[in-house]
C-alpha cells in the first residue's frame, strides 16, 4: 500500500493536458516547447506531493520521468517515487568496466584534442596552469558532456547490453545539446541521436509522460497492486568471465571509432584540418 504524502495545492491543469494530446499525426512543430513548458510543470506537482526535491531544492526530473515512463502501474510508480533505496541490480565488475571505458575514452579525447592544439579541461580539476580551456569535459554517472565554445556534447557510455530510451529521451529535451553519442562498447556499435531527427517521437514521449502523470496526481488515495519488487541482480561467475572478456576485446576495437565520431558530432577540427 502506497499513499501520496499530500494533495497538491495547485493541481495539474487537466483541460490543458487533454488539449495537447492530440494524436501523433495531428501534432505540429510548434507545440513542442508547450509539451517541455507542460512536462515542467507536471513533474513539479509531483515532485510536490512525493517531496522529490535536489538539494539545490529543484524537482528530481530524471527520477519522476524515468519513474512514470517504466511502468503503466500507477502503484507501481509510486512506490518507486516513494522509495528512497534501491535495489542493486548491477554487478561491481559491470561498474568497474563502465569506469575504465569512461577514463579511457576521457584520456584519449584529451591527448587527441591537445594534439590539436586545444587546451582541454577535465572538471574535476581546478583550472589550466596555462590560460582558457577550449574543450571542457565534465564526468557524469552515465558518461561525460563535452562543451566547446557554446556546443555542448552528450556521450553516454554503455558496458552492458541495456539501453533506456527515457534516458536518452531526458537528454534531448535539454536545450544545452541537441545530439547525444551513445558508446555500446560490448555491443560494438557508437550510436548517435538528434532531437531534429526524432522530434515527433520526443513529443509524444513527453504527452505520454505528461498524461500518466496527471492519472498519478488525481488517482484515488491510496493505492495497491500485487506487483514485486525488483530483487538484487546476481550474475554468475560464468557471466561475469565472459562479460569481462567481450569488454576488453570491443573496448579496444571500438574505441577509436567512438574518438572519431565524438571529434566530428563536437565540431572540432581533425588532426589533418587543424595542422594545414
């Protein structure tokens, strides 16, 4: 059983949430920033009534969106919001290899760009012993952003075989990158998505969101379902041993193709342009 902490003061405003959610096909270009004005302000009331707040006291939209985006159970969204734990459902080895692909593409960036004649700043350090960073990179959980003059980059780093598409959904709806490179490392492949190209798809991803979240705030109180939770992952250690060697084998193979495609989708010169 799982109760929402308190009503909303302000409920979502249901009359405009039925106005835009039309169907996919009648959608225009324009209602777009409305749908991400919408989408604030729905996971602002919830983010209300579960008291989901960052420490800096803004809304925890990734939680609420990702929360409301896996799942058509209502109870099952809520005890997720309600939550504060969670299971561990990723192996210690898995996070090791994450990291040693993040460290490895960051330091490969940062030689290669150097050549280039581009000061680079990773921004765990303080500041240049020598003037301005051209290039910033900034570790995330996930990944690593790469800003150069007013372009900003997402690269998502992936060692295992899942890929969240409401992650990548929340990355393309933020106005900072309009583009994020997806490394699958085990899985060989550097993927690269555009809001531009995607657009109707993030559109009704954000009506779905919307809409879900509206049946969350005004459900009856409290609510119930018979679903379990997700138990702790335990892989074996035949499944660890193999994970590990594809991981080294497709971390060396793919690495230079994901330096060459993060380089291009940056906007930044190649060696040879950059030398002429």
């Amino acid at each position: 059983m799982v109760a929402i902490t308190s009503e909303p003061k302000d409920p979502v405003n249901i009359k405009d949430i039925i106005v835009l959610a039309k169907p996919l096909f009648l959608i225009k270009t324009a209602d777009f920033e409305n749908l991400q004005n919408l989408l604030d302000q729905t996971c602002s009331k919830i983010a209300q009534s579960f008291n989901l707040y960052a420490p800096n006291g803004k809304p925890r939209k990734a939680t609420i969106i990702d929360a409301i985006a896996e799942s058509t159970c209502l109870a099952c969204i809520a005890k997720k919001l309600s939550t504060q734990t969670t299971a561990q459902d990723v192996d210690a080895l898995y996070k090791e290899c994450h990291t040693l692909a993040v460290n490895a593409l960051i330091e490969e960036l940062c030689n290669l760009l150097t050549e280039m004649d581009y000061k680079v700043l990773v921004s765990t350090e303080v500041q240049l012993e020598y003037g301005k960073a051209d290039v910033i990179i900034t570790v995330t959980k996930s990944g690593i952003n790469l800003k150069c003059n007013a372009h900003e980059l997402v690269v998502e780093v992936k060692t295992g075989a899942s890929l969240s598409l409401s992650q990548l959904f929340r990355y393309l709806l933020d106005e900072r990158s309009n583009t994020i490179v997806v490394w699958r490392v085990r899985r060989r492949q550097v993927l690269v998505f555009s809001t531009q190209k995607i657009k109707l798809l993030l559109m009704e991803f954000v009506r779905i969101v919307c809409l879900r979240g509206a049946r969350l705030l005004l459900s009856p109180q409290p609510l119930q379902c018979q679903h379990a939770l997700q138990s702790n992952y335990q892989p074996t250690s035949e499944k660890l041993e193999k994970m590990f060697e594809d991981f080294a084998d497709a971390l060396v193979e793919t690495l230079p193709n994901a330096l060459e495609i993060i380089i291009d989708k940056l906007g930044v010169k190649k060696i040879s342009e950059h030398r002429i």
